[in-house]
C-alpha cells in the first residue's frame, strides 16, 4: 500500500520514558485498536499503531482516545500482524463520516482506526455491529479483532 512505502524518518521520542512519537512529517503508520466501556482489566481498551517495520502498544489505554505513547513491541510480535495493512479498505480515505454505526452503545464495543500519512490523520470509529456498517468494513473490523487477539496471547 502507499502509506506503507519507504519509512523516510526516524522515530523521534516524546520525553516520556520509553514513549514513541510517531507523528513526525515524514512516518506513515496505521493505528488500530478496540474499546469497551463496560469491561474491567487490561484487554478493554487496547490500541496499536503498525508502521513498515516495527508494531507499537499505547500504554495510555484511554477509551476512544487519540492520544497516544507509544512504546515498541518486539518483532515476532509485529511479524503476526505485518499483513494488517494489505486489508485497510482503501475506500475508507473517502468517507466524510467518522463514525460508522453507534460503536459501544451497547456495550459490545468500538473499534478505532487512525490513518497517518506525511503528518496528516485519518480517524475513525467503527461499531463491532456489521449490521451497522458499510459492509467493505467488515473484513476488516474481523482483521483487527483476529489482530488484537494474536497480540494478547
């Protein structure tokens, strides 16, 4: 895909210890993740961002929140969720919506989707209801979810 062509920076850290801050000018990466509002412990809210070559954790875990601190994952972690990328529905680029469906309303959770390509952010928030999305969603709302679980286990 385009946005995951040639890395052309380096990752610059943010002050915190061990954080990451991807949002350089020049790092396009993809940022995916789940949330639920009604969920106890660590797996409620986990996000992600996948670059070209490395896969990054928010340690923030805040509920449909953007903002992020990242740290890196080990690579036989990023290895299990590289081909992530090859299913981010290009159509999406062209939605006026942010939000698909009504995610979490009923307490079975979001999904959150976060574009970035030279600088410029895409987000969006997607209902784990396929009846209430565009069906081009589906497979990757299912891709995210597969993701998240082989990250967790």
């Amino acid at each position: 895909m385009l946005f995951f062509g040639i890395l052309l920076g380096s990752i610059m850290s943010c002050g915190e210890e061990n954080g990451i801050e991807l949002g350089s000018l020049d790092q396009d990466y993809l940022v995916f993740g789940h949330f639920y509002g009604e969920c106890g412990g660590e797996g409620c809210i986990e996000t992600f961002a996948l670059t070209s070559n490395k896969l990054y954790e928010d340690t923030n875990d805040m509920y449909r929140g953007t903002d992020f601190n990242f740290v890196e994952l080990e690579n036989e972690i990023f290895e299990k969720v590289v081909d992530l990328k090859d299913k981010f529905p290009v159509d999406l680029l062209s939605e006026d919506e942010q939000t698909f469906g009504c995610p979490d309303c009923g307490d079975w959770g979001g999904i959150l989707v976060q574009y970035v390509q030279s600088g410029n952010a895409k987000t969006w928030f997607i209902d784990l209801k396929t009846e209430d999305v565009p069906e081009y969603l589906n497979d990757f709302v299912d891709a995210i979810t597969e993701k998240i679980s082989l990250i967790n286990n």
